[in-house]
C-alpha cells in the first residue's frame, strides 16, 4: 500500500510539473504572436513612412524654397514673400485680404502651390480672380488651401494609413481635399477630380507649417 501511494503521489506531481511545463510554452508562444504581432505593425508603420521620399520627411533646419530659406521662427507671409516660386500666390493672397490671417497664430497647414501651378490654370483665370469684384472667389480658392491646425507629413500619413489609404480633410473655405500616397509621393486632391503632387515638404512655419504643391486646387464651384 505504502509503495502504491508513493507511486500516486510520484504520478500527481508529475502531472502537475507537466501542466505547468505546457502552460509556460503556451504562454511563451502567446506571448512570441504578441511581439510578432506589433512587429509586423511596426513593419506596417514603417514601410507606409518609407512610401514617401525625402520631400516627406522632416526638416530640422531650415528649408530652402524658390530660392531662399525658410525660417520656423517667422510666419507663413513672412517667410513665404521670399520665395520666388510663390510671387503669384503672395499676390493673390495679398489681394485677398489674408495676410493679417495667414499672418496670426493660427496654426495653419498651407498647401501652396507655385508660380507654374497658377501658369497651368486657363487663360485669364488669375487675372480675373484678382480683380476687386472677385475678392470672395479668391478667398474661397484660397482658403481652400489651408488646413486648421498644424499637420506635418508624419501626422498626414498617419490620417491616409487610418483612412486605409486616402485621407479625407476639411479646408478652411469648408471644402474637402483628400491626400494619398502613390508609389514614393503624396497627393492632394480637390473636388474637381485634379490632384496636387507634394514637393516640398514640412516647411515649418512660427504659426504652422507649408507644403509646397505642383498644381492649383480647385473646390467645387
């Protein structure tokens, strides 16, 4: 009897070292999937940053736009009248009324198309819009291109990687624009089907930040 119990007693024991060895293993791979798991998130965050080129990625130091330095510590009219890409877009806003904005606290995200940009649009389309009586389309066009708030191209990538790639985004005119990536780029889109190419890219301002665009956004008339 005494040999049976201790041969019981072996067996329970046994069977509970085994219990446990299987639920540290179960544990383990558990806990193995989990780090797989944010690994291949991180993987995700990282390969959707690398889908954009330098353009994309932060600048530390100042940026040089149309010829001259972009300084974080003025403001987008400020730092914007120096660029000689961007002579036709200073001009409209000026006629526009909105250096005082554009000039405050904000903060704002300027998509700011350049001298080319406006040289594509039809025949006497800027012409016409800085004419006086055509102050409130200017402005629309205008304001049409600016975002509340400060959205660098880390936050706008996040926007499109939670948007399962294309980011809806209200203006401050109330209009939408939407931004994608294709290939190593980031667009922007407006409501008449035309689509911006990113350039030049966190152009860090006192009161918000610049992204420089290839073409003129247009919102539905």
């Amino acid at each position: 009897m005494k040999t049976s119990n201790v041969v019981s007693k072996v067996l329970s024991i046994a069977l509970v070292a085994g219990f446990m060895v299987v639920g540290q293993n179960a544990t383990a791979q558990e806990t193995k999937m989990e780090k797989k798991e944010m690994a291949n998130k991180m993987d995700k965050k990282d390969k959707m940053s690398m889908k954009t080129n330098s353009t994309m990625q932060a600048n530390a130091k100042p940026v040089v736009v149309g010829g001259a330095k972009m300084f974080p510590t003025r403001n987008i009219v400020e730092n914007a009248v120096n660029s000689k890409d961007h002579t036709t877009l200073v001009t409209a806003v000026k006629s526009a009324d909105l250096v005082e904005t554009l000039s405050s606290e904000g903060p704002f995200t300027v998509f700011a198309p350049t001298n080319k940009a406006f040289d594509v649009l039809p025949a006497g389309t800027v012409e016409t819009l800085l004419k006086p009586e055509n102050k409130k389309s200017l402005q629309t066009v205008l304001t049409y291109h600016v975002v509340e708030g400060k959205w660098n191209a880390e936050d706008i990538l996040i926007l499109i990687e939670k948007g399962n790639g294309k980011a809806e985004i209200k203006t401050i005119s109330g209009g939408m624009i939407t931004a994608w990536v294709k290939g190593e780029d980031v667009y922007i889109s407006d409501q008449k089907g035309n689509s911006a190419k990113v350039t030049i890219a966190d152009v860090n301002q006192s009161n918000g930040v610049i992204h420089v665009v290839d073409t003129v956004l247009l919102p539905k008339s």
